[in-house]
C-alpha cells in the first residue's frame, strides 16, 4: 500500500529545506575561508555535470561519453563572451580573433546562458547522427565528437587562442551563481523525470523496442533528453571557466579525463536518481581534495610516507572499478531522496527496532 | 614518385602498427561483445615495460621486446581475470563503464609508478645509429626503421593467423565467438580461453606500441588513449569482429591518414578529426564494416 | 476466398496486400494477403518458424515489407514507423513479455498514454486522411516541465489507467515494479498496457503462453469481453488449439510463411493441408 505524504507537506518541507540550505550557503560564503569555498563551489558545479549526464545516460540510457565536449562548448563560450575586448586582443597573440568575437563583451548570465544554448545546438546536430546507434558504437561516437571538439578547440586559432588557451577569465562564478544554476538545474531536470515525458524516457532505458511500439517516438526523445542534457553541461562548462579562470584545451582536466569524473560520479551516486547524482558529485568532490593529501608528504604509524604525484586519481579510479563489480547500484541506485520515501524508511526503521 | 614511395611506406607502416592494435579490440569483441576501453592502456604498459626492460634492466633490444610483449600479454588476462569475468553476467553496459574504470586506473597507475613527464623511447637503443639507416627504392629514401617494422607486423599476423586458424585453441576461440554457450557444454573451459584472447590481443597491441614508439618516441601515460581510439576506428571500419577486417581497416587508416596529410598539410592539426569523421560515416552507412556480417536484431 | 461467415457489411480495417518479407536468402513471409474486418476476431496459427511473429512485426512497423503493401483504416502505413502506427491505432502484446521491467505496473500503463500528447509527424498523416487529430495541446515538452495546463492532464491519464488497471484485476499490484508480478499478471500488464494506447485494432502474440488451463480459459472469457467493452478488432497468434478453436471467428493458417489456409474453426480443423503441415513437424498444442 502507498502511504504518501500530504502535498502541502512536501511542499512546506521542500521550502524549509531550500531556506535551510540558502541560509547554509549564507553562513559558508561569510565564515569559510577562501580555500573551502572553492570547493563548495565546484561541488555545485560537479553536480549540474552530473545531473545533466544522468538525464542522458542514467534516465534515459543512452551511453554518452561526450560530456567533456559539451563542457568545453560551454566554457569557451562563455570565456570568449566575458572577456573584456582589450583582454582578448592582448591574449590572441598567435593569430588575431575573428572580428565577429572581437568586440562581444556581456554579462555572466548572458554569457552562461549562450554557452548553454550553443552546447544544446551541438548536441543536437551530433544527435542526428549518432544517436540512431546502439550503445558500444554510441559510446565511442560519442567519444570521438568530444575529441573533435577539443581538437577544433586546438586549431582554430581565431576563434579559441589555440593551445594557449583563455586566461584571466573574471572569477564570476560566485557561490551564489553555481549553487543558483544548480537548483534551476535540478528543478528543471526533475520536473521533466516526474511527468509524462520522463516516463517515456525511462521506457526507452528499459526497453527501447517495447518503447516505439507504445507509441514512443524513440529517437525524437531520446534527442531532446541529449540536447537538455547537453545545455545544463554547457552551462556547467560557463561555471567551470569562471571557477578556473582559465581554460587550457590540453589540460587533462578539461578532456575525456573530466567525462570519466563525472561518471564515476553517476555510478557512485546511483545510475538513474538525481540526489543520487548529487550526492556522487559532493562525494567526489570531497574525495578527491581530501586525497590531496595522499600527494604531499605524510605520516603513517610514525613513518614518514613521500607523496606520489597521480595516487589520487589512482585510488579514485580504484574506488570506481571496485563500486562497478561489487556495487553497482551505487548509493541511491535508481531511487531518489523524497521527503516520502525518507519517510517510509524511517517507518521501517522504527517498526523494526 | 619519391614523395608517393615515402608516404606509401609510411602508410604501410602506421597501418600496420594501427592492425596490430585493432586485432585486438576485434577479437575481444567478438567473443564478448564489450569494447574493451583498456586495450590502448594495456598498449602503453607494454612500451614502458620494453622502456625499463632496456633502459634499467640494460637488456638488449630484442629480449626487451619478448619482455615486454609477454608482460602486456600477462597484462591483459589478468584484467580480464579480474575486472571483466566477475561481469561475464551484468548488463552490457556495466562492463563497458568497467572498462572504462580500468583504462582509467592503468593511467593513473603509469603516472605514479613511471612517472607524469614523457620519456623518449631511443634511450633503449645504445646504438643510435641503426635509427639512421636508410634503403633507397626507386630513388626514395626509406628508414630501415619502416622496413623492420612492416616485417615484424607482417610476422606477428602469420603467427596470429595460424594460431586462430590452425591450432585448437583458435577453434576454440572462433567457437565462443559464435556461441558461448554450446562451446561451453563440449567441454571448453571458456573462462580461459577468453583469458588467453586477452592475452594474445594484447601481446600484438604492445608490440604494435613498441614499434609506434620507435617512430613517435615521445612515451607518456596517456599514449594509449588516441592511439586506441583510432584502432578502435579501424576495427570497426573493418568489420567488428572479424579479424582480417581489423588487419584491413587498420591499413585503409593509416594510408588515409598519410595520404591526408601529405597532400593536404594546411589541415595538419585535424589529422585526428579525420578518424573520428571515417568513424561516423562506417557507422551510419554500413555499420558491420567492410567485412563484417550484417546482424539482424530479433523482435 | 470468402468464408461463408464472413460479414461483408463489416469494412475492413487492416489489409495486408501481397506482403513479402526476405532477410538476405530466407524469404519469412511470402506473398501474404488477408483482410482483417471490423470487429472480427482473427485467428493466426501455424506450426513454429512459420513466419506469424513476422507478420506482426511488419503490421507494427518494426519491419519494412520488401514487397506489397499495408493499409489501415485506409490509410498506408507500409512505410511508416512503430510509434506512429500505434498512434493512428493498432497494439500489440510480445511474445515473450517485454515489459518495462523496473517501472511499476502504473508507469507502464501511463507511459502507453504518452502517445496521445506528443504525436506530431502522425497527427499530420491521420489530418491528411481526414481522420480527427488526437493531440490534447501543444507545446507538450515545456508544459511538462513548467507544469503550466498539465496537471489536468495528468490526473486524466491516471485515472484511466487506474481504471484499466482495475478492470484487470490487477490493483493490487499498483505501485509495484512490473517484474515482480507473477507471470500471469505479467501477461495481464501486457494487454492492459496495450489497451492503454486506446487502439482500434488489438494483435495478441501468444496471450494464453505458459498459462493452465484454468488462467486459459479466463483468458478467453477475458478477451471476448475486452473486444465487446472497448469496440476493438482482434488479430491473435495461439498455439493453444482451445483458445483458437474456442474465441477465433476465423482463422488463418501459415506454413512456411505462406498462407496455407483460412476459413472458420471448423473448416481449418478438417482441411487436410492443415493437419498436414502440422503433423509433418513437431509442434505442441493440437
């Protein structure tokens, strides 16, 4: 039997916890100190990455392994929006920008907002073609499109600077913006899973042909959870240039390498729930700083251990294969954190103990 | 002419090194279906056992070579031991996020063991001089280099031909990747079989690796990713599955790419792109591949 | 050739004109012609491999016949796809149960409806054969998420298919996942699911698979009831001679994907091709 709570209920919870949760952001933005801020900016930016490729892989299924690329759409341009006119002339010393770019100058959420949009379009044109396929061949098409996307990055001197990349982005992603996106991120996304067409998608998961002879345009939906999926990845991407402040085409942190972070953080978190997805991106977020240290020098039992460049992602890596053979439900595995089902578990709990 | 006979060998040459690594991923996907991600990475971790066998160990070139190829060999069924056969029965798509883990974890186990900074793989030859040597045809000048490797590439296809066609251990692997099942109930021990495909593949792919790095000396961790991918490209152009499908479609790349990038040098950077395009054509044209079989999904 | 019980007054809704369907060398379904009336209930029997899946699969759309042509409620759909045929009306169970395994007995009836609202490349075929439009609004996708004018809808497409889910006994499996259903209450979603799409025409695929012969004889009462109370037509594969024989007005018989014979109950049962093709191979259920 269903026993759910009252609709007025979960709405009134569901508002304290956002108050509580923007109260939270009031106090760390006051009290922490520049370092832990960082991160608890970027844990909201991991988590619009992985709540936008859980809509793609996890909800509906399809094996992306393009999301760096989208990122990366995002984050140059909004980089190249951002970036004062002066600023651009002087750091496009190889070859000259485009005129068209060499003059735009706007404002973060203009700038985030056209990331988003021109990321949307990408996926929608690299969704013609690769989403008529099944999933090992969409996976490596999908890797590949990314790859090409960085490799554009790389030579088209006037529009992106080339290897030199983009500096002094303006730090604009504040804590208020990143966790600000997120929500939209997560409401929107949400609204979407929990309505028809969020039914659908998760038919074309479980059974594709089941799904088209249910009257299930499979292709078309598969292509509008891609494209949404592909504009919060842009936007992500605008938040992440303004975070790092620089974007480097071959820093591992911007290519295939950044995919596979925010998949480990899908898989850990659950492969198909949203709180899933943010609760793997606050833990790896968490993970990897607190594994920094595994990269300094430290003390073991009194002996003194040198720090090995890379063991971090080494034992993140680990962790991931080992969660893939043992548990690869992950934390949440498809269900997701409602004030119902939080219920429900703590009835279980009391009626057992 | 000249220009034509230097880009011809090297073609030869790169199509051959890209066949050696695609032969791999074909067989792996034929007995498994799973892309085996990791394949690049096992690639890599031979080259810098050839670079240690030679470089700290002070073993010649060619015990370093034999070194190496068993080592990427060994490698390769221990993954499988390990990381894939526990998933022999999860969905597809578990394994392939698996494979991806592990391509992952050999990275980053090459970063911290040998280290971020790139190492040039000449340091194993004392001798530099055997680099130098040339052989003219026809009035071109091509490296011995590109000779020695397109013979040892044509040996180690002999051996893989013979071994899949005419001993019993490739009966038993063509079996499996017809149907795992009733190979099975004859009797086969499938778990080792698959094993030793791991094993063979990944034995090609390092030498493939080693001789690449005669060529491109610059050995880094992260040598195996593009190099993979575009086998990977190569195998599927071919024929996923079928082997002389891989040893095609990696020659087909190689003399594209070279070609490609001889008459056309103004689009040098995009060079990679150009698999990546060959790729997605393959894929919407004829996606079983010049020689693979087209499969009908059952409704 | 005509059957004597054959209601010439009743139009036919499905037609399937000389169709023929060859994978590469193997010809599964060969020169097949049939017309399917209003309101009739339809039997397709035949002995294992002979092509009947096919058929269904080339009605749905899942594949493209590779000669000859079908039409439905006189529109063509031979070269039209799987969702947009069950758009303009025509359901369809699986022989193996595919159902969506990890969503609740609820989400699969529901995600039937889903066609109903966002349709739009088969809401212009049915426009240009004069046929009402069913899209309920526009701008689904944005509704859907902004929730603006959707919960209405909503509510609609949940009452129906509790409704549904009533009439088939299976309430009390609501809210649990399909795959923990026993496997007759499987099949049961199936139908319900396949009724939820609100069709015309009903193609059951092995309904009475698995199933004794009480839960057989249920199954019976149940789909003649289910044609009666949703004015469906109902085109069925059975191996269970009881299910044939006993709901089945006609019958139509494949062997080898032809046609082979067709005609009432009665008629099959003493043709001699039939028991011929039958006898000649081994096959359960006679």
């Amino acid at each position: 039997m269903e026993r759910k709570l009252p609709k007025k209920l979960n709405f009134v919870l569901t508002l304290l916890f956002i108050l509580f949760v923007a109260f939270l952001l009031y106090l760390a933005n006051e009290k922490l100190d520049e370092y832990m801020l960082r991160v608890v900016r970027l844990i909201a930016i991991y988590g619009v990455m992985a709540v936008s490729l859980n809509l793609i892989n996890g909800i509906t299924g399809i094996f992306s392994l393009g999301h760096a690329g989208f990122i990366l759409v995002g984050a140059y341009t909004s980089a190249l929006l951002t970036l004062s006119p002066e600023q651009k002339m002087m750091s496009f010393i190889i070859e000259p920008i485009v005129p068209w770019l060499a003059n735009v100058h706007t404002d973060f959420l203009t700038a985030t907002l056209a990331g988003g949009a021109l990321s949307a379009l990408f996926a929608f044109l690299i969704g013609w073609p690769v989403l008529r396929l099944s999933g090992d061949y969409l996976a490596i098409a999908s890797l590949g499109f990314a790859e090409v996307i960085r490799i554009f990055a790389l030579n088209a001197i006037s529009i992106t600077n080339g290897p030199l990349g983009l500096k002094g982005i303006p730090e604009y992603s504040s804590i208020w913006w990143c966790y600000g996106w997120l929500f939209v991120t997560v409401i929107f996304v949400a609204s979407l899973v929990n309505s028809s067409y969020g039914r659908a998608l998760k038919a074309i998961r479980e059974d594709r042909v089941a799904a088209e002879v249910m009257g299930i345009n499979v292709f078309k939906h598969q292509l509008i959870s891609f494209v949404v999926g592909a504009f919060f990845a842009g936007v992500s991407g605008a938040l992440y240039a303004h975070w790092l402040t620089t974007i480097d085409p071959r820093a591992t942190t911007l290519g295939p390498m950044l995919t596979f972070y925010v998949l480990i953080m899908i898989v850990l978190g659950g492969l198909g729930s949203i709180s899933g997805s943010l609760i793997g991106a606050a833990l790896f977020a968490i993970l990897f700083e607190w594994l920094r240290d595994l990269e300094e020098p430290f003390v073991l039992f009194g002996m003194r251990v040198p720090g090995i460049k890379g063991m971090r992602t080494l034992v993140i890596s680990v962790i991931f294969i080992l969660v893939m053979i043992f548990w690869q439900r992950g934390i949440m595995g498809r269900e997701e954190l409602t004030w119902n089902n939080i219920y429900r578990w703590l009835k279980r709990r009391g009626e057992s103990g | 002419m000249t220009f034509f006979l230097q880009n011809f060998f090297n073609g030869i040459m790169l199509g051959g090194l890209y066949a050696l690594i695609a032969v791999g991923y074909s067989m792996v996907y034929g007995i498994l279906r799973l892309i085996n991600f990791a394949h690049g990475d096992v690639m890599m971790m031979g080259v810098y056992f050839a670079y240690y066998s030679a470089v700290v160990f002070s073993l010649n070139p060619i015990l370093s070579f034999t070194v190496a190829v068993l080592g990427a060999a060994a490698l390769g069924f221990l993954i499988d031991r390990v990381a894939y056969k526990p998933l022999r029965k999860a969905p597809r798509i578990s394994a392939l996020i698996t494979a991806i883990g592990v391509s992952f974890f050999l990275e980053n186990l090459a970063v911290v063991i040998f280290g971020a900074i790139p190492k040039s793989f000449l340091d194993v030859f004392k001798d530099k001089s055997i680099l130098e040597k040339t052989i003219t045809v026809a009035d071109a000048r091509i490296p011995l280099l590109t000779f020695l490797v397109i013979i040892v590439t044509f040996a180690m296809f002999s051996v893989l031909f013979f071994v899949v066609y005419k001993t019993k251990i490739g009966m038993a692997m063509r079996a499996i990747a017809a149907d795992i099942p009733t190979t099975s109930l004859m009797g086969v021990n499938v778990d080792n079989v698959i094993g030793f495909t791991f094993a063979l593949g990944s034995a090609l792919a390092a030498a493939g690796g080693i001789m690449w790095a005669m060529r491109f000396p610059n050995v880094h961790p992260y040598m195996g990713f593009v190099p993979g991918l575009k086998a990977f490209i190569a195998a599927v152009f071919g024929g996923i599955g079928s082997i002389s499908g891989a040893v095609l479609g990696g020659i087909l790349l190689g003399m594209i790419e070279i070609f490609l990038a001889a008459y056309f040098p103004s689009v040098m950077g995009y060079r990679d792109a150009f698999a990546f395009i060959i790729l997605i054509t393959v894929l919407l044209v004829k996606p079983s591949g010049l020689l693979g079989k087209k499969a009908i999904e059952k409704v | 050739m005509t059957s004597p019980t054959l209601d010439l007054s009743k139009k036919p809704i499905l037609i399937l004109d000389r169709v023929t369907m060859q994978f590469g060398g193997l010809v599964a379904v060969d020169d097949f012609t049939a017309e399917i009336r209003q309101g009739e209930l339809v039997g397709l029997i035949g002995p294992n491999g002979a092509g009947k899946t096919t058929v269904f699969n080339l009605i749905t759309g899942i594949y493209h016949p590779t000669k000859g042509k079908i039409v439905f409620d006189g529109i063509d759909i031979t070269p039209l796809k799987p969702h947009q045929i069950t758009h303009l009306g025509i359901a369809r169970t699986f022989q193996n149960i595919r159902l969506f395994s990890d969503m609740t007995v609820l989400e699969n009836v529901l995600v039937a409806q889903h066609h109903k609202f966002t349709n739009p490349d088969a809401d212009r075929i049915l426009k240009i054969n004069g046929k009402s439009v069913k899209r309920m609004a526009n701008f689904w996708f944005w509704r859907s998420v902004l929730k603006v004018g959707y919960l209405k809808f909503e509510k609609e497409m949940v009452s129906k298919a509790k409704e549904l889910i009533e009439k088939l006994g299976l309430s009390k499996f609501m809210h649990e996942k399909a795959s923990a259903l026993p496997y007759g209450d499987q099949r049961k979603l199936e139908i319900a699911r396949a009724l939820a799409t609100d069709p015309k025409l009903l193609l059951l695929d092995e309904p009475a698979a698995g199933m004794n012969p009480k839960e057989t004889e249920d199954l019976m009462r149940f789909i003649e009831r289910v044609r009666e109370e949703f004015d469906l037509t109902i085109f069925l594969i059975e191996h269970d001679m009881k299910v044939v024989m006993g709901i089945c007005e006609r019958i139509i018989v494949m062997d080898y994907g032809r046609i082979i014979a067709e005609g009432t109950p009665k008629e099959i049962q003493n043709n001699p091709k039939v028991i011929e093709a039958y006898l000649g191979r081994e096959w359960e259920g006679v």
